[in-house]
C-alpha cells in the first residue's frame, strides 16, 4: 500500500512540475506563463492520464461519461456535503482564533491591539461568509 501511495504521489509531483515549468495554457484568454496557466495544464495533464488509463483498460470514454452522468445527482450531493463540512471547520478555526486572541491579551509576546483588531475583524469577516454559506439550503 506504501508503494502506491508514494507511486501516486511522485507521479502527481511530476506532473506538477511539468505543468509548472511549462504554464502553457488550454484555454483561450489565459496568459501563457502565468500561475494560473500552470495549473490549468496540471489539470489537463491529469485527466489525460487518467483517460490514457481508462483506454488502455478497455473501457470506453463515451460510456464512462454517460455512467458518471447518471450518478451526478448523487455525486453533486456529496460535493455539497463536503464543503458544508470543511465550511464548518473554517468557522470553527474562526472561532477558535478569536477567542485565543481575545483570551490572550494579557500574556506576555501577545500581539498589540491593532494586531488584535485586525485579526478579529478578519475572522468576524471569514466567519460570517462561512456561516452564510452554511446556512445556505442545499
């Protein structure tokens, strides 16, 4: 199991650095060179591997698009639940944040009050989006 996972991740590494050194673009309108034109070619780059091992499997693209079209309802309710929930551990590190500086103020290499200000109003902030979009319906 070691093996695969250190074989998947030099093999993600790689493609990485690949689509890094490159940054050339697969969508029209994005710069060639740019930071985001590097990760646009990682993802390419990814999803070529994965349809280049999904051929030489025997299977069919067409049929693989149309199976994971019928289970898009499904797939798009998990992808909901998993933001929902990394949603709720940003509001908790918020919370959690806050009130180590608050209850921090009077320790000795505690941050000064603008520092205190500044990082409360930041979480207050990144708080409320994240508690908004968990209360959004689903």
């Amino acid at each position: 199991m070691g093996f695969l996972l250190t074989f998947l991740r030099s093999g993600f590494a790689g493609l990485w650095r690949i689509a890094n050194f490159w940054r050339i673009s697969p969508l029209e309108g994005v710069r060639t060179g740019s930071p985001l034109a590097g990760a646009l070619l990682f993802l390419f780059l990814v999803f070529f591997v994965i349809g280049i091992v999904l051929v030489s499997l025997g299977f069919d693209l067409n049929e693989v698009d149309r199976w994971l079209d019928a289970q898009g309802g499904w797939l798009d309710f998990l992808g909901r639940v998993i933001i929902r929930i990394i949603l709720v551990f940003v509001l908790l590190m918020c919370v959690a944040i806050a009130a180590t500086m608050l209850f921090a103020r009077g320790a000795e290499g505690a941050p000064g009050w603008l520092a205190t200000i500044g990082a409360l109003l930041l979480c207050l902030l990144v708080g409320y989006c994240s508690a908004v979009n968990i209360a959004a319906p689903l």
